[in-house]
C-alpha cells in the first residue's frame, strides 16, 4: 500500500534546501548546480544511476563531505550548513548503504553504545534502548551477538541506532540494498511509521519502486543535474505511451464507438488498437492516447455519453517509473510497458 501523498505547500517549513549544490572530484564534475526543497515531515527519493551523485549529496548535507567551490546556501533542519554544522549534526540520524552494527557486540550493546555517544544518562539511554529494540522486533536478539542477525535484522538494528538521538530528519541512504523482498516491506512499514511520527526521510534508493511506494516527490540525478522532479504521477506523465483502454462485448457498440471516435477530437489519431498499433476488431478493443488525468477521463466518459455508448471495461495504462528512470538518464530506450490501473 503506497504511503498516503502528503502535500507540499509553499507555507509548510522546509527540512533541507540547498541551491546550486556543486562537488568535483579532480577533473570530474560530479554535482553541478544541484537545487533542492524538501519540505519538513515529507519523503523525499533520489534516484539517479550508479555514480551519478546520490550518495555525494547525502554526505555532504549530513556534514560528512565538505560542498564544492561556488555552491550556493544549504540549509538543513533549520541551520546553515557552512555556519553551524554541529547543529545540523545533532538534528538529522544518517543510515549508510553499509551498516554501521559491530557485529561482536549484541544488538542491545550496540544501541547503549549509541546512547552513549549521544551523551544519554545511562537509565535514560537503558529506556530509549529497550523501546527502540521492541519498535523494530528485536527484543528476542537483543542479547545475541549482531553478527549472528539476517540482513534485513541488520538494517532494522542499524536504523534503530540511527533514532537514539530522536533526530528530526533522517537521511537513508539505499535503506534496502540486498534485502529480500518481505524484509524491503518491513523497512517501508518503519519508514511509514517514522513519518507519521512528523519525521522528514531524506531517501536514495536503486528501487524505482521503493520510491513510487513511500515517497511523496521525487527527483532523478543524471549528469550532476536534477533531470526532472515531481511527484510519481507527474514524473510518469512526463513518457509518452500512456492511454485508455475500452473493451465491449456488444460487436454493435464497439463498432459504433469506433465509428464516433474516428471523427471525434478527444485524441489525436484516435481508433481500435492494439499497443502495436494493428486494428483489434477481434477483442472488440479501443486504445486512446491519454496522459491518465482525471480531466481526460472525464472528457472520455462524457463524449461515451454523448453518443449512447457504455464501454464494458475501461482500463488505463500509464508509463511506469521504469520507462521515466530509462528516458531520462538515457540508460535504455523507454520501453511500451505499461501499468494498469482499472477503474
């Protein structure tokens, strides 16, 4: 279940901002001119190719990398970067592509270890220990030595230690790399939880999925730019290859429904269809190019209306965040898969 779209108003505080965000590395260029705003108590996902500057980004607004020469403000929680970098550590929690467990202590050591370094009195950081290891379902290891915990326990005991400071933003960097599927779940229910806790996630992720599911904008890295940003749905509209699907059972109104549409102006070279172009007379189909809004669909529904005709089934197929990830760092040709969504 995606996470509810929180909105993202002009009047809501920001997280993290940063304008003209640039970092090289000798000759190579690896961030160049990097514009973000990222509203507090939202998700925000960075996809990008590997090697395209995720994980550059994260360190530097989590104060581990210095920004390039001619970068603009970075703002993090509500303190400048570049003026007051300790207030920006001790807001934001950072879990790394690699866990940073030492697996030759127990879970329960490694979380009072972070208390510790958190400064925490002992019974406090006790209590904060043994709430964070029931949260993420690690009472029962608690005792046992980490190096003995599956992976997706790791990245559960790993996120935990990340919390012992109750930080307000956390930056996850690739959270889920090499988890099976049912431990990716588990981590999104967390991330889920986290957020209706007002906690703003800051996310880097190869799982174009991942993003769809949990995050509320998106933004895909390529060339050390930004190539686009928006929520899912408008990232997808941005690929050609979206449309409306309609099936009859009656040879009758389909083929008073082709007849109509040929002549009507709700598409540009609109007819029956299939996703290679070829006439369908057959399944009594018709295929619409559509951008998937409500307003299309509307307009579909009423021009069907207008001329006595009720479609048996309508389906509507939208580029999925595959087809943009691949149009938009050219790393493949955008594919003609689609994603349906019966309505």
């Amino acid at each position: 279940m995606p996470t509810p779209r929180r909105g993202t108003s002009k009047d809501q505080p920001t997280a993290v901002s940063a304008t003209g965000l640039r970092k090289s590395y000798g000759d190579k260029l690896v961030l160049d001119g990097v514009d973000l705003h990222i509203p507090a108590g939202s998700v925000f996902a960075l996809l990008g190719p590997n090697g395209a500057g995720k994980t550059t980004v994260v360190k530097i607004l989590s104060t581990l990398l210095s920004a390039g020469e001619g970068s603009g403000g970075i703002r993090v929680g509500g303190h400048d970067l570049a003026t007051d970098p300790q207030s920006v550590r001790a807001a934001i929690g950072v879990t790394g592509q690699f866990s940073a467990v030492d697996g030759l202590i127990t879970g329960e050591e490694n979380m009072l270890l972070m208390a510790d370094l958190h400064h925490l009195p002992r019974r406090e950081g006790k209590r904060v220990a043994a709430e964070l290891l029931a949260r993420f379902g690690l009472t029962e290891a608690a005792k046992k030595p980490a190096s003995t915990y599956s992976g997706g326990m790791k990245r559960r005991l790993d996120l935990a230690m990340t919390l012992v400071g109750d930080p307000r933003i956390i930056f996850l960097d690739e959270p889920t790399t090499g988890l099976d599927p049912r431990s990716r779940h588990n981590m999104w229910q967390i991330i889920r939880e986290l957020l209706s806790d007002g906690v703003t996630v800051f996310l880097t992720t190869q799982y174009l999925e991942e993003a769809d599911q949990l995050a509320d904008r998106i933004a895909v890295l390529h060339d050390g730019r930004i190539a686009a940003e928006g929520t899912a749905d408008e990232l997808k509209r941005l690929i050609p290859g979206g449309h409306i699907r309609l099936r009859f059972d009656d040879p009758a109104a389909y083929r008073s429904a082709a007849v109509a549409l040929r002549d009507a102006t709700l598409a540009p070279a609109p007819g029956p269809a299939r996703p290679g172009g070829a006439p369908d007379d057959e399944s009594l189909t018709l295929q619409i190019p559509s951008d998937g809004t409500q307003r299309e669909l509307r307009s579909l529904l009423d021009w069907l209306d207008s001329i006595g005709v009720e479609a048996d089934e309508l389906t509507v197929h939208t580029p999925d965040l595959d087809d943009v990830f691949f149009a938009l760092t050219g790393g493949s040709d955008a594919t003609d898969q689609t994603k349906e969504t019966v309505r």
